[in-house]
C-alpha cells in the first residue's frame, strides 16, 4: 500500500495542532488539513473588521495544560500570556457591582459589600475547591483506563490518581465525590447566601452545557472550569497575547518547525476506510490522500457520521453516536467599539473590566435562561459573558478603540420556531440591549457588530449541533463515556482512526489534552511502522 | 393481553374448541377443532390453511434496498433474483443470531423482510446512511398460509390465471385479489408443497372465504398453531425462543447461538461484501455445538414404560420443554423440541448437542420421565428434515 504520510490529523483547532505538532516532533510524516481559511477551530483570533481582533469562540487559553506548552515549548514559538487583574466582574441592577479578583483575599472583601457570612465562608470554599480541582486537572491529563485489558502504564497513573484523591483526606475525598454529581446551585447554596455571589459563580458551571445550574452534574463543571486556575480565581482565564488565536498561531509554528505539513482552505470530504480500517481521506477537491493513521479533530458526530459514514459503522455504534448529546447552546456577538464602555458599577475602575464580565445575578436568573432554551427559546433573559480583551492588549483594536465580544447562554441549536438565520440579529440587539443595561453608553460606541450563532459556529466552525464541547461534558460522557461507551483510549471501531479533538477525553475547553493524549497513543501503536 | 388479527372475523366462529394462543400480541388459535391431529394430517393429505398474519414484516425500497439487506443477513442477497425469496438467519456484531426470517425480492429496489421479533430499530440502525426507505408493514399486510399436497390445486382454481406449476420453491408472483396487490411466495413452515399469501388486511377475510370455498372439495381445514408446531418439527424448521434464543433475549453469553450452532452454517457467505456479524463469524466457524435432529429408540421406551406395566407415553404435540441429552454418562446438550411423529411413527426431537457428537448415526442417551422417576432411553442423530416429501419442491414440466 502506498502510502503520503505517516499520519493525517483533520482539523486545524487547537487539538489538530497539538495533535500534529507532537507527532511531527515525534518524526512522524503529519499532514494536516484544516477546511477553513484560518486555522484555530474554536481557539481562533479573526479580524472581523479591519484592525479589530476577535476570539471568535473560545474567550480565553486559561485551561491550556502546562504539558502541552512544555513539550511542544510554545513559548519558543511566540507564546505569551497575559493576566487579567479581575476574574469575573458582576455588573448588577441599581449600579452596585461584585469583582471576583485573582486575589483571593480581595475577592472576600468585595463580596463582604453583600455578605459578611459569604465573605467569611468564600476563601476556605475556594481553597478546597482548588483543592478538588487539581485532582480532576490530574485526571484530564490521564489516558482514559478501558473497563478490560489495560496497560499497566495506564492504570499505573490511575492508581496515582487514586493516591491523590486519598491524599485530600478523609473529609475531602467523601466531599469530592459527593460534589461531582451535584447541581452547582444546590452546591453553592449550601456555602453561600448572596443571589450574586451565587449567579456569578454559577456562570462557570453551565460552561458548554445545555443545562442550567440546578441540573446534576453542573458542580463538576464548576470545577472543571476552575482547572489550571493559578491564584485567587474561581476560574482560569489566562488570555495569549495577541488573542487566542495566537496559541494556535504558535502550535502551528511548532508542528512546522518539526516538518508538519499545514493545509488551509481544504475540507475533507471523507475518510477512506478499506476493510475496516483508515487509510487516508479523500479531500472535497477529490484527491486523495493515504497515511497510515487518521486523526480527527473533528467532533465524533462529524468524523463518523459524515466522513467515515454510516454504512461503515456498527449499527450499534452508529447509534451511540446518533444519540450523543451536543447540543449547542452558545453564540456569540462581537462589537467593534470606538472606546470603552463605562460601567457605573466598576466606578471608574477599568481594571475591573479586564476579566470576564458576567451577567448572572442569581441562580434563579441563570436558570430561567436556560429554561427558555429547554424549550427551544433564545433566552429573553440571557446570561452573558462579555470580554474586552482590547483593555490587555492593545494590539487587538486601532489606537484607542476596543473589542468587546459577547458569549451569549442560552441559544439553543434547535429553535421551536423560527429559524437561526432570521433570529441571528434579533440574537445581536438582545446581547447589546442586556449589556447597555450596565454601560448605558455602550451603543453610541458600537461602529461593527458581527453576530455567530449555534448554526452558524455548525456550518462554518464545523461543529455539529453548535456544540462547542464536541459533545456535553455531562457526566454521561465523560472519561470512558467520552464521546460514548466503545472508544477506548482515543481508538474507535475503526482501525487506525482516532478523535483527537474535543469530543474524547478530557473534553471541551482549550487544553490541548485531547490533542496530546491521542497523538501519544496513536504514535505508540506504531501505525507508522508497518509497510 | 392479545388482540384480534385481521381474520379473527373468519377464525373466531371456527376456533371450537376456544383454544387461544398469543403470537406476537394477537389471537392465534392453537386448534380449531378438538384434535390437533386433524388439522396435522389435512396439511400432510390434504390442505391446511393457517393465518400467519401475526409475523413481523418489513418493506425496503431505494437503490440501497439490496445493500441493506444484504448487510443485514448472512445469505448473498446480490444473488436473490426478482421474484425469488430467500431463507436467512441474521446477526450481532458478535456473530450471534437475533432472528431468522425471509427475504422477497418484489423488484430490483423492492424487498420484502419477514421476522419473528420486532426488527424495525434494528433495520434503521443497520440501513442508517443508506438511500433506501425502510417500512414497517406488519399491520399492512397479512398472510395466509395454504399448506399440503392439494394447496396447488386449491389455488389453481381460485387463479386460473396464475402458472403455478411452473412456480418454483422459494419463488414468488405478484397478481391481484378484488385490485389490491396480492404475493404468492412458494413458501411456508410445513416442509410441504404450499403457498403464503400476502395481501392488504382488509381483502384477508375475503380471500380466506374464497380459499375456504374452494377447498372444500380438497379435505382442506383450518390449522391452528398446535398443528403447525408438529409440522414444523418433520420439516426441521427453527423456532426461535424454542430452538434458538435471540442475542437479543439471552441473559448469559451461552444462550447465544451461530448460525453455525443452528445448523445454518450454509447461510453464511463468507465471502460475500461486509454483513454485520462477519468479522465476529470468522473465528466462530468451528462451532462447539451444533443443532441436529434425533429419532428416539422406540424400544428402549417400551423398556422403560413396560418396567412400571405402561406403553410407551409420548407427546401428543410438539412439546418445547427442554430436555437434557447425555452420551458416556455426561451431559451433552438438550433436545428443545419434541414431538411423536405421526407421519412417521417415530419419537424426534430438534436438539442442541456437543460437537462431538453431533454426526449423524451418533448415539447419544435422552432423558425421559416414566411414573415420575427419570430415566434415559437411546436416541440417533439424523439430520433433519424428518419429512421432506417430493411434492414440497416439485415443479411441472411445460
């Protein structure tokens, strides 16, 4: 069998390139093909309008594992960091206004304005869920074990895992497994009185999901969200300079520093399976192309469904895959702005707007947001999560103006009535006329609005139902449920084709995990060897 | 609790003896008449008529109909000719057997699937991505089963029009009953000459009158279930559940069967464009057991009747309680349905046994029950049908 490259990773988001940058640093012979103009995914930086921009989906880089930096050394390749002062600013009726700080002791100050109690209580709560944190970031850095048939290596470091989680105590270790399944509203009531000290904590457990604080299982969200969280912060939210976009900028730099083979604008139309397993694709231009692997970053839905296709699959399998949840339930709208919006609750602090800035002012609103989109409804109410990004680095908009991008929970893939197309702006006046509710001179300063709904991140982003987790990071499908019960270890069905991207092991957000972890399988498996 | 099918107008008042059974949710008589043996012998000498409507039956049409159903069973389909019908087991990703069934090839992007158990979710699983239009129409049809020596010429009176001695085994014509679509299948669970007839519920009583009519000069009778269960056991003819458990219902991995264990090694084409179950089969072929036929020693139960100063007691009907089989004093499989031939005169069973001995002229020993004490009498492995008469594939000449 002849044969182009060793491995063909699809998909040029941050987990593609991860995925390809390890293996070409590996020695492999990688092809990556990436079916937009940009390559980023999900972790793009795009210039909306001339000289403004914008992180067109995810907001930050702050759940990037340090692993992942480490070995492909992305600093080498123009990674950098910068860090918000604030976390999370609250902007709530009647001006008054909760920051969350990256120090932890501030933060208990701010909230003592709405509660001496939840002052007291914030700052062992939060250094126990950091605590709870690091064992899950532990875990998210694991090969998922399979139920049969593990390596020892493998269950070596879950056994490791098992010692940590022992080492947090008796206490902690009853505490942390009773958490994980629990709501995040029913958590953090139990710890705290204020609505907005709750409604803004809150906001980080519903991250990706298609479900509302009280739902089970939003508390291992909370902490998931809090991986990597470096100091005070309730969540991380480290920014690349240059947006974040940059951190693939960098990722690509280091996978052709190591002999990667990059491709834009080539979409894959389909992966060529012969006698059950991968041998290459065949692009939307109808070349073809073989390599001894195929990886995918493409979510599970899209990789099998679609380019591998049905007729391939076990009708078992391609049912687990027809049920996986998606979901989507985000978009986002981006505003170029002539200058900074003032908020009467920051009173005059730009420094507090720096951060996330989070419309969530109790559990109870988050909730009824997104009890409008269980019923297939934009939220008229909606939970937003507004960065300016511009205010850290200057370099994202003109001398003097900003970029202000809005995610917007919650959107439903699936609308009841209407469609996405003719709702897309109705979507864009919503997310602005909630915000000005805070900036009241917010719109005099918008000169461009470019507004991304769950259809569009589908058609254009390549994510199938708008799910930006490649798959609800419910605890139905995490670890060995990710992205359904039957992939082990990054395998599938297939033989020689792996997920590389969001939808397996750990899941969503920008961690390079999948990425990295994939590769090191498929690397170790030694498909590259054979003929 | 079981329904009345689209017969039941015409089955009710006959049904005598008020003997119900429920087949897949509807009202079956098991007999119509106080003896079942009646019935048995109309179809061995002369004609039955059985509603088979109760079976499960599924329509795929699109360019992907042959496609689907040739991923679905284990049989070649790409040879299935329009107007031919084939017999086939279908599988688990594991090789395991989940139903067996026929498939009527209507026309060149036109099939007809039969099933014991509900199938449709698994037909879409199966079919998903490929350009062919699945349809449950077991509502949508029924079928009556016209069995035995005379069922051609019953039928050649009603269709004069029909060549039906030129119609093969496993060969099927489509005409018209009163303008809706009629199929004649030269198919059926007897091991005789006999005919299924499919057509739009509501034209059933009428056909069924009109077949009823025409029989009475041919001895025919309607046949119920318990009938139906003893021809099926001479023609060596699976009854899943009975003979076989689905993949689908087995609580342990050892109640799943191959279609090599059944005896249907036959149906797999190995060699044939991926089936689901394939790859699983490959490594299955050698199966530890096997499924065989037995003609139980008949003086060994006169021995073992006449030690307590009895004849022989034995089955009246097919009975489908498990029975274990032993050979050098261990226990080496089980005979699932049992019956006393009477055609034949002859005690069979369809039985599960070890490999080892499964090759037909083997003596193995079965368990038998005389005055509540157990005992063992000798049985011999043959390979069924026990009845497989001429008339059942003939075909006239010209």
């Amino acid at each position: 069998m002849s044969r182009d490259f060793d491995f063909i990773v699809i998909g040029g988001g941050h987990n593609g390139l991860t995925a390809a940058a390890w293996l070409a640093k590996a020695g492999r012979r990688v092809l990556l093909l990436e079916a937009r103009q940009t390559l980023g995914g999900s972790a793009a930086t795009e210039e909306l309008f001339p000289g403004f921009h914008f992180n067109t989906a995810a907001p930050d880089a702050g759940l990037l594992a340090p692993q992942v930096a480490a070995e492909l050394g992305l600093h080498k390749h123009g990674l950098d960091f910068v860090a918000s002062q604030a976390a999370a600013f609250a902007p709530l009726a009647g001006g008054r206004g909760l920051t969350l700080w990256r120090d932890a002791e501030r933060s208990a100050m701010e909230i003592a304005a709405f509660s001496a109690a939840d002052a007291k209580a914030f700052l062992p709560f939060h250094r126990r869920t950091r605590r709870f944190a690091a064992v899950l970031a532990k875990m998210a850095a694991l090969q998922p074990f399979a139920l049969k048939s593990n390596s020892l290596r493998t269950l070596a470091g879950w056994a490791r895992l098992a010692l940590s989680l022992r080492a947090l105590g008796g206490r902690d270790m009853m505490e942390f497994l009773r958490v994980l399944p629990m709501g995040a509203a029913h958590y953090l009531n139990e710890h705290f009185e204020s609505d907005a000290l709750k409604g803004l904590l809150a906001y980080a457990s519903t991250v990706g999901l298609m479900q509302g604080p009280r739902a089970s299982g939003t508390a291992f969200m909370l902490l998931y969200q809090q991986m990597g969280a470096d100091n005070g912060a309730y969540r991380s939210s480290l920014l690349p300079r240059g947006g974040v976009g940059r951190l693939s900028t960098a990722l690509a730099a280091a996978a052709q520093a190591h002999g990667a083979e990059l491709r834009t604008g080539t979409p894959v139309a389909a992966i060529l399976c012969e006698d059950g397993r991968a041998a290459g694709v065949r692009l939307a231009s109808g070349e073809e192309v073989r390599a001894g692997a195929v990886l995918s970053s493409a979510d599970p839905r899209r990789t099998f469904l679609s380019l591998v296709g049905g007729p391939q699959l076990g009708p078992r399998f391609s049912r687990r895959l027809r049920s996986l949840k998606l979901r989507g339930s985000t978009a986002s709208v981006h505003l170029a702005l002539s200058g900074l919006p003032e908020f009467p609750a920051a009173a005059g602090d730009p420094s507090r707007l720096d951060g996330a800035i989070v419309i969530s002012p109790s559990l109870d609103y988050a909730e009824q947001a997104y009890d409008d989109a269980k019923h297939g409804r934009i939220a008229r109410r909606p939970v937003l999560e507004a960065r300016i990004p511009s205010l850290l680095d200057a370099g994202l908009a003109p001398q003097g103006q900003h970029t202000l991008s809005i995610l917007f929970r919650y959107a439903p893939h699936q609308l009841a009535e209407g469609d996405w197309d003719a709702e897309r702006e109705r979507l864009g006046d919503l997310a602005v006329d909630t915000l000005t509710q805070h900036a009241p001179n917010l719109k005099s300063l918008i000169s461009d609005r470019h507004t991304i709904t769950p259809l569009d991140y589908e058609r254009d982003y390549g994510l199938s139902g708008g799910g930006e987790m490649h798959g609800q990071m419910g605890l139905d499908q995490l670890l060995l449920m990710r992205p359904t019960p039957g992939f082990i270890g990054y395998r599938s069905p297939i033989d020689s084709l792996y997920v590389c991207g969001a939808g397996a092991h750990p899941g969503g957000g920008v961690t390079g995990l999948p990425g990295l972890l994939a590769a090191r399988q498929a690397a170790k498996e030694g498909y590259a060897k054979q003929t | 609790m079981p329904i009345p099918g689209p017969l039941h107008s015409r089955i009710a008042p006959l049904c005598t003896t008020q003997e119900w059974r429920d087949w897949s949710g509807y009202l079956c008589p098991a007999t119509y008449q106080p003896s079942h043996e009646v019935e048995y012998f109309a179809v061995r000498n002369a004609a039955g008529l059985i509603d088979v409507s109760p079976l499960y039956k599924y329509e795929l049409r699109g360019p992907d109909a042959g496609r689907l159903a040739d991923r679905l069973l284990t049989r070649d389909v790409s040879k299935c000719r329009v107007g031919q019908v084939l017999y086939s087991p279908w599988c688990d990703e594991d090789g395991y057997v989940i139903d067996d069934g026929t498939l009527a090839r209507l026309g060149s992007d036109h099939y007809r699937l039969t099933a014991a158990d509900p199938s449709l979710r698994w037909l879409q699983d199966v079919g998903y991505g490929m350009d062919v239009e699945i349809e449950d129409v077991s509502t949508r049809l029924a079928a009556l089963a016209l069995q035995g020596p005379n069922s051609r010429a019953i039928l050649e009176s009603l269709f004069s029009n029909l060549s039906l001695g030129q119609l093969g085994y496993y060969r099927l014509l489509q005409t018209k009953f009163k303008d809706a679509p009629l199929t004649v299948t030269r198919t059926g669970y007897t091991g005789d000459l006999g005919y299924e007839l499919w057509l739009p519920p509501e034209h059933a009583p009428a056909l069924w009158d009109r077949l009823m009519d025409a029989g009475r000069g041919y001895g025919l009778l309607p046949v119920g279930l318990a009938a139906l269960d003893m021809l099926r056991v001479e023609a060596g003819l699976l009854l899943i559940e009975v003979d076989y458990t689905s993949s689908n219902h087995a609580h342990i991995p050892a109640q799943k069967s191959t279609p090599y264990e059944l005896g249907l090694g036959w149906t797999v084409a190995a060699n044939k464009a991926d089936f689901i179950g394939r790859h699983s089969l490959q490594a299955l072929a050698q199966p530890a057991q096997q499924l065989v036929g037995l003609a139980v020693s008949w003086p060994d139960l006169e021995r073992e009747f006449g030690k307590v100063g009895l004849p022989p007691q034995v089955a009246g009907r097919a009975s489908r309680t498990p029975v274990p089989l032993y050979a050098g004093g261990r226990h080496v499989g089980q005979a699932t349905s049992l019956m006393f031939s009477p055609i034949l005169k002859t005690y069979i069973a369809l039985a599960t046994l070890d490999s080892q001995y499964a090759q037909p002229g083997s003596d193995v020993e079965i368990e038998i029950t005389v005055e509540y004490v157990r005992g063992r009498a000798g049985a011999k492995v043959v390979k069924p049908p026990f009845y497989d008469p001429p008339h059942k594939k003939a075909v006239q000449r010209g």
